[in-house]
C-alpha cells in the first residue's frame, strides 16, 4: 500500500494496523484453526478391497490373475470395511478443534489490539517528532534573525565581539537541532510506515494530524468488576478456550483404552456355480500390556501446562491493567504541570527576558538562559503531551467501556 498523500489521521492509523501483516497472519491462524475442525470431525474412511484368484482342473489355486490358461477358472471378491470409533474420540477430538479455533479467534482479536496499540505509540512518537521539528524550525529562524542583528550591532560598536559570537553560536546550535529533529521525524515516519504496510514511494515521507487527545480526566472506575474484565479480554479468552481445549484432548487420550473394531463385508463370486458367497468379519487391536499411559501422561501435563498459562494470564492482564492505570494518572499529572505551570511560565520568562534585554537591563548571557529555559520546556511539554496521548488511547483500546 503506497504513503496516503494527505496526513494520516489517528482513526485512520488505528484501523490499519488491523490490517497490517502480523494481523493477516493472525487471521491465516484463524482460518488453518478452522480447518481443523473439518479435519477432526471425520470419521475413519471406509477400506474397499478386491481380489481374483484363479483355480485349475486338479483344484489347486493360482496366485496370479492374468494370463491365465483357458482350463482355469477364475474367482472374484469384494469387500469393504469400517472402522468403527467408540469413547467419543471423534466427539473429543472435533471439541478440541473447535475450542482451538475459538482461542485462535480470541488470539486474532488480541493481536489487533496488540497492533493497534504498537501503532498508536509510534503515531504519537511521529507526531511528537513533527511537533519537535516546527518547534526547533522557528527556534532556529529567531536565532538566525538575532545573529544577523548581533553582527550589525557589532559593526556599528553597540556590542562586543564576544557577545556576537555567542549569538552565533547559539544560531549554529539551533540549526544543528532542526536538522537533528527533521531526521528524527523522516525516521519516525518510516517506522509507522513499515508497521502499517505503507510503501514509501519517490522519497515521499508519512505525516499524520494532529490528533491530540483533550486533556480531561479520564474516569478510571469500571462499569464492571476487575475479575469480569479480565475474563472477557480476548488474550485471556484464548488462553482459557486453550486449556478447556487440552482438557478435551485428555477426555481424547483416555478415550484410546476403548478398543476400535473394524467390520468388513466382502462378497465372492464363483463361476462355476454361478453363487455368491457373503462374509462378515469383525476385526479388533489386541490391547496386550498397552494400556496408553503414554498419551495419557503426556496429554495430563499439556493439560496442567495450559491451565497454569491460563492463570498466569490472568495475574499479567492485572498487572497490566493496574500499571495502565498508574501510567496514565502519572502522565496526566505531569500534562496538567507542564500545560499550566512550566510552559507558560517559561514563555514569560522569556518574553521578559526579550524585554529587559532590548532596554539594557540584563546582560546577553540572561537572555540565553531564558531562551533556553524556553526551548528545553517546549520540547520537554512535547514528550509529556506524547506519554500522555499513548496512556489515554491505551486505556481507550484495552479497556473500551471505562
């Protein structure tokens, strides 16, 4: 899929990370899942079988059916046979698959999620990047503005060569920072491009709006308990189906020990009488000193392995829940701080420092601190708006029903 031309919005960047490639993969696991199920839920073919056998004048027979003498005669039969499954092992077998392709549908869900919480980090770190960049650009276009007044004001002997070359310096430094920055953004790009899918064509770069999220507290109280939130996110749901379905191969397992008869019917012609001669036979394992413990052990621990998956995937769904949770009360903190303390606070700093400065009430070195103070508080509320943006839409695709 080629770079859209216009900027890619965050619904827009959230609804192809559904379908980008670890999500089609994971859908291909859904689709094989459900072919299982097709697989398990036959039952044993049935064998046909024919045979000739020729027998001369003195009665003795002839393994052979072709070129046979004219004083032969020949004999055919045929048969078929079924094997006939007892225990339930088509039962169990066709439940596991169909519990699999559940928790393969579970797992698809997780995944896209999953993607869609991969793309909306690296949309806010793309969309930080480009933020940086327009900071940094004006930045440096205001420093340069201020190196070219120093150096006339340098000619004409209203300040010191060195306060000159200390606004040059700073010019030099802002630029070094824009360009810095414009490769962050370019390279910021590519990675959400390559996550999406998107093929960057002719140098063309992927941009996307500005889709900050408002800053208003988002109500962290379920409408739901803890326990049945968890039990309904679909990376749990798999796990679970996962273990029921290890349970039905167990319930497979144990089903061996029922022995599995196979009946046949065959049908012999003899020509000489012009008779036909039926046969019904039964045929059946002899179980002798095999009693299946092996498939039987072997399908008990896989049994305990998906259970104890699945309790472990409770705890992590907690813990990662509790941690979104501190995550994003920590990001809005610092949001509300920088938005309403430190940003504005330092961009009156500044203005000040501009102030005094152009009346010669303090020295070129206060006016670069403030300056500074300024740059380093812009780029830092970047970053913050960032680490906020990606704990509010994360809780948002975790936990959709807050």
């Amino acid at each position: 899929m080629p770079v859209p031309a216009a900027p890619l919005s965050l619904v827009q960047t959230l609804e192809v990370a559904k379908q980008n490639a670890a999500s089609r993969m994971s859908q291909q696991d859904l689709a094989a899942a459900n072919s299982d199920i097709l697989a398990a839920n036959r039952a044993p073919l049935p064998t046909f079988s024919a045979k000739t056998s020729a027998t001369d004048n003195s009665g003795q027979a002839s393994v052979t059916a072709g070129n046979l003498a004219p004083q032969r005669r020949t004999d055919k039969s045929w048969g078929l046979d079924w094997t006939l499954e007892r225990g339930g092992k088509r039962t169990h077998r066709t439940g596991a698959a169909k519990l699999n392709a559940q928790a393969a549908q579970a797992e698809f869900a997780e995944t896209q999620i999953q993607q869609q919480l991969l793309a909306k980090d690296l949309y806010f770190e793309l969309l930080a990047a480009q933020e940086r960049t327009q900071h940094l650009k004006a930045i440096a276009q205001s420093a340069e503005t201020s190196a070219n007044a120093a150096k006339l004001r340098a000619k004409a002997g209203d300040l010191s060569a060195q306060d000159m070359m200390r606004v040059e310096i700073e010019a030099e430094h802002a630029l070094s920072d824009l360009r810095k920055a414009q490769l962050d953004e370019k390279r910021a790009g590519y990675v959400l491009s390559q996550n999406l899918g998107l093929n960057p064509s002719n140098g063309q770069k992927l941009s996307v709006t500005a889709d900050w999220p408002q800053a208003s507290a988002l109500a962290l109280e379920q409408s739901q308990s803890l326990e049945a939130w968890i039990t309904a996110r679909p990376d749990v749901q798999a796990f679970q189906l996962r273990a029921q379905a290890s349970q039905a191969l167990l319930d497979n397992a144990k089903a061996l020990g029922k022995i599995d008869p196979t009946i046949g019917l065959s049908v012999d012609s003899n020509p000489g009488t012009n008779k036909r001669l039926t046969e019904l036979r039964v045929q059946f394992p002899l179980q002798v000193g095999s009693t299946y413990d092996g498939e039987i052990g072997r399908a008990t621990a896989q049994s305990f392995q998906a259970q104890t998956q699945w309790d472990q995937a409770k705890l992590n769904a907690e813990a990662e829940w509790l941690s979104m949770r501190e995550a994003y009360a920590a990001s809005m903190a610092r949001y509300t701080i920088y938005m309403q303390e430190i940003l504005p606070r330092a961009h009156k700093v500044a203005t000040q420092a501009e102030l005094a400065y152009t009346k010669g009430a303090i020295p070129l070195v206060d006016l670069l601190d403030a300056r500074r103070t300024l740059k380093n508080s812009l780029l830092e509320a970047v970053e913050v708006k960032a680490e906020h943006a990606k704990t509010f839409i994360a809780l948002q695709l975790r936990a959709p029903k807050l």
